[in-house]
C-alpha cells in the first residue's frame, strides 16, 4: 500500500514560495493527484467519561447548595413513659399507682388500689397476686379471711404484721377475683419493683401461684417452686400456698408450715 507523501513544515514552504516571488513566478500550475482520504478508524468502544456539569451559582456568585435528597422518613423514637423507678418515697409510689389507668378495665371497675401495709423498711415481705372484694373496700391488702389466715402464719414465725411489709402483684382488683392477666402483671411491674427497691428488703414470700410465677419470671408449678430457696433480684426466695388456697385445702397447710420454717431459717429463727 502506497504511503501518502509527506508534507513540507511549514517554515520550508514559506522559504520556497519566496524563492519563487524572487524569480517572478507568480502562478504554479496545479497538480493533478489523488485525493488522501483520513483512514477510518476502527470503531472500538471508547469508555465515556461521565459529564460534568459545572454547579451553577447563585446570585451573589457562590456555589449553589446541591438539591436536598429525599430519605425515607424513620420515625422518632418513642417518648419515654415516665418510669415508677423515678418515685423517691413510698408515698409518691402510692400516689402515682392511685392514678394510674394502665388498664382500662382495672381501673373503672375498682373502688380504690391497694398499695401495701407494713414496716417500709421490713427485712421479710410477704406477696400475694391481687385485691379482693375486702382489700378493694379498704384498700389494705389481706384483710378478709385470707388476710386473717395470714396474720396467723406471721405468728407462728414469732413476727408481727407490723414488722414485715404485705403488697400484691396488682394494686387493683380484678373483677370478681379472677386471676391477673398477663398485660396486667406486666402493667404493674415496674410499680412492684420500684416498691421492693424503697424497702429493700432481704427475704421475699411469695403466696400462690400467681405470685410465685410472676416474680421469677416463669411457669413453674407452685409445688415444684414450694420447699427451696431462689435467689432474684439480690433477694432470697420462698414459695408456698396462698392463704385462700388453704382456707379451701386444708391438707396442705403442713406443707406451708414447712415452707414457713425454710423461711424462718434463712432469718436465723429456728420454728
């Protein structure tokens, strides 16, 4: 293949055209030849670069702020619910669990709640699961039957109702004494904490079922959790039968009275 010739640089092309002016020639005969086409290139695909538009400006001549992107809205988190623990006595506690509403059925069918009666700074208390019909007229936990079936048992641990604490699982009663659901428990909870946390005390008795399984978290039968100490919370433990459940199987009291002398031993009192 021919290759194109090569083209004069351009300061030989003027010295030639003034070697020519120099001898009078003033008009070159064109030259026929072939026209020299640019080869074509071979199409290969070139990697574009990305355009660039440069930021327009605003009106006193600064870079405009680029456009605000949409992101997905994420909710706020939740306000945080007032919190029982922020009570710093037992009588704010008492206060704020009388206006509390956390369940609407608890809280229209009660007369009043029922807080708790005792030494505030008792070493020993003792748990039912919720008011009765009696505990809601006076608003004084175990002051029926059960509640004098109790007192008995507090002496025959040589104590006194004054020198330990009495409180529920639920401040309010339930209509016709059914047991608390477990929204109910769960709605109390942080009250029942924060009253173990201002009394502090070191040994807990849990009266029934509903108590027993609400307070260690779990769905452990009365009978197996009956007879042993657990420890929860720092504090030790004792399980036994609620007094109403006595009061309906009077069998069982021996084993309550064995519960009794576990506790008792804990607190150094040999029955």
């Amino acid at each position: 293949m021919d290759q194109p010739p090569s083209l004069p640089s351009p300061r030989a092309l003027t010295q030639r055209l003034e070697s020519l002016q120099a001898a009078g020639v003033t008009l070159l005969p064109r030259r026929e030849g072939r026209v020299l086409e640019a080869p074509t290139a071979t199409r290969e695909a070139v990697p574009t670069a990305p355009l660039r538009v440069p930021p327009t400006t605003n009106v006193a001549g600064s870079p405009a702020p680029p456009a605000a992107t949409s992101a997905p809205l994420v909710p706020p988190p939740p306000s945080p619910v007032p919190a029982a623990s922020a009570a710093p006595t037992l009588e704010v506690l008492c206060s704020e669990v009388a206006g509390c509403t956390a369940c609407p059925e608890l809280a229209a069918t009660r007369t009043q709640t029922v807080f708790g009666v005792g030494n505030p700074t008792a070493r020993l208390c003792f748990m039912g699961e919720a008011p009765g019909a009696d505990e809601d007229r006076l608003g004084e936990p175990f002051v029926g039957r059960a509640g004098q079936l109790l007192d008995k048992m507090i002496e025959a641990c040589t104590l006194s109702r004054g020198e330990v604490y009495i409180l529920n699982v639920l401040k309010c009663r339930p209509p016709g004494n059914r047991n608390p659901t477990p929204d109910e428990a769960r709605n109390c909870r942080g009250y029942l904490q924060r009253q173990l946390e201002l009394i502090d005390p070191e040994y807990i008795c849990c009266l029934g079922a509903v108590a027993a399984q609400n307070f260690l978290q779990t769905d452990t039968p009365i009978g197996r959790l009956r007879g042993r100490v657990h420890e929860h919370a720092g504090r030790k433990v004792v399980c036994t039968y609620h007094p109403a459940y006595l009061l309906r199987n009077p069998s069982a009291k021996k084993y309550a009275w064995d519960d009794l002398k576990l506790l008792m031993r804990q607190l150094g009192v040999e029955l």
